[in-house]
C-alpha cells in the first residue's frame, strides 16, 4: 500500500506546485514568462499542467487530470516527473515529515 492510498488530502501535491529546471533559459521563462509562453512550454513537454498563479519568483501550477478523487486521471502516460515523485519525500506531499522530526 503506497502512502498516496492513506492520504489525509489526497491530490493537494498536484493542486498547487512549483516547477523545477534545470537549464538557465528554462529557469527564466517559468520565473518571469507570460501565462501564455508557460502554458505553451508545459504542452511542448507533454505536461498536463497550467500555471495558477506567479509569486514573483515562480509559477505554481496544477494538474489538469487529476480526479475529483484526489487521483491522477491518466496514470498510465503520467509524465516520468509525477511517476518519480516518492510520497513523503518533501513539502508538497501533506504527509511529508521533515528530517528534524523524523529523527526524533
């Protein structure tokens, strides 16, 4: 059993992240970018995501397949960023328990 099947909130990885890159120009277009060029980027990369919001340094973006259930709706051709995420692993899983406490 996966920790995504226990869940407290299932989803809440996928409504609300940032994207990482690695390559400078990339880096750029996702922190100053207009909507229209992320949106674009993310549909070149074959990533079912749109941004939401800009905080000024970063787009957050959000999962166009997920289900009202929390799921990813197209988990077979999941894109390999979503099928390398480890539950728990950082911030963006709610179940996620920092190294501090979990030395403890």
């Amino acid at each position: 059993m996966s920790l995504c099947d226990t869940c407290s909130n299932p989803g809440a990885c996928c409504r609300n992240f940032e994207l990482k890159a690695k390559h400078p120009e990339t880096i750029l277009l996702l922190q100053k970018g207009h909507k229209l060029e992320v949106l674009a980027t993310c549909a070149e990369w074959g990533f079912p995501f749109i941004p939401t919001e800009h905080d000024g340094n970063f787009w957050h973006f959000k999962c166009t397949v997920l289900t009202s259930e929390g799921r990813c709706g197209d988990y077979e051709n999941r894109p390999a960023l979503c099928s390398n995420y480890v539950a728990g692993s950082d911030e963006l899983c709610v179940e996620h328990i920092p190294e501090t406490e979990e030395a403890a």
